[in-house]
C-alpha cells in the first residue's frame, strides 16, 4: 500500500485524500478497516497453518478467502455506486478505495499459497533458519498492514516513516530467505519428487 503513489497521484489532479470525509466515503472506509481486520485474521491463520503443519488451520484460512473475496466484490460495489449518486465524492478518493481492496484481496490470495502447501504436503518441515526468517517476515508484514491502514484511513502521515523502514526490513529479510533455499535446492536431488515440489511451492510464497 504506497501512500507516497497516493499522494502523488492526488496532487495531479488536485485533490487531498487525507481531508475530511463525506458521509459516503466515511462508510466506505468502514467497510474497508472491516476488511483489513478480516485479512489480517486470515494472514495469522494461513501462517500459523504453515508453521505448526495444521491442516485444520489451512482449511478455515482457505474458507476465510471466500469471505475476504466477497468482501472485495461488495466494496468495490459500494465504490461504484458512490460514484454514480454523490456529486460530492472525491475522485481520488474513490479510485483509491478501489486500489486498497484490490490490494488487500491480493493479499487473501497470497495466503492461500500458505495453505495449499500446507494441505497438499504431507512432509512440510520448513528448514529452522528458513522459519525464523519467515516468522519474522510475518510479524513485519502484519505490522505494515496495520500501519497503512492507519495511515491512510485515519489520515496519520507520521506514520510514512515506519511504513518505508518495515518495507525494507521485510525485502531484506526476503532477499536472506532466497538464499537459503537457493542453497537448499543447490543440494537436493531433484530425482526426489517430493523434496522438488516442497521448493516449488516455498518459490511461489515469496
């Protein structure tokens, strides 16, 4: 969630994203901190599916997908009929709403990689240090969500700052990750198909 494309774009076209609201753009944003909370529930339960290999967990968080999916139709429903009955809307505004929701069903989707690999493997012992990068990228990732959310829904700017460091902690963290299962693929076999397929899916996560 780029505030700082956000600022820019509003700038073009002369308009302020973060002053006050109209009561249809109020709702909207309801709607959306409604969402991120949903999201945020469903990044946890997909992660800690992962982590403890809980098929279980990787079922809900896969269940909860089909809400956060409806969720993203229902918004951006909502955006659109703003936009046909309230002269007053603010046209960035209601272009960005439609972003974030895009951004955050995104988000939904990703964590259905987390589930499905928890679910269709039956060996999915995730190598430690791979692990504690991967907590550790959770933990930045969840608290860059919140803080964008915040940022943007309640107008709090101070929080740019905190947003850009997580954001390079977190490819930082990345980038440690892919080197250690670039090692791990440079020493297994690949007549091993099932060690293979674990790679393929831990790849397509990040």
């Amino acid at each position: 969630m780029d505030l700082k494309k956000y600022e820019e774009f509003s700038e073009k076209i002369g308009e302020n994203i973060f002053s006050g609201d109209h009561s249809s753009t109020f709702l909207i944003k309801g709607m959306l901190q409604n969402m991120t909370e949903h999201v945020s529930k469903q990044l946890k339960t997909s992660f800690l599916a992962v982590v403890k290999s809980d098929k279980e967990k990787a079922n809900l968080a896969m269940e909860m997908d089909y809400t956060t999916n409806n969720m993203f139709e229902k918004t951006r429903s909502s955006v659109e009929t703003v936009v046909s009955i309230d002269p007053a809307t603010q046209f960035s505004k209601t272009l960005i709403f439609n972003e974030i929701t895009y951004d955050l069903e995104r988000i939904g989707d990703y964590c259905d990689h987390f589930s499905k690999f928890t679910i269709n493997e039956d060996n999915n012992q995730i190598n430690k240090d791979i692990l504690d990068l991967l907590k550790s990228m959770y933990k930045s990732v969840n608290k860059m969500i919140q803080n964008a959310m915040d940022a943007f829904l309640n107008g709090k700017l101070s929080l740019k700052g905190d947003i850009m460091d997580l954001e390079e902690k977190v490819h930082n963290l990345q980038k440690k990750t892919l080197n250690f299962i670039a090692i791990e693929i440079a020493e297994t076999s690949f007549e091993d198909k099932d060690e293979f397929t674990y790679y393929i899916y831990i790849f397509q996560d990040w």
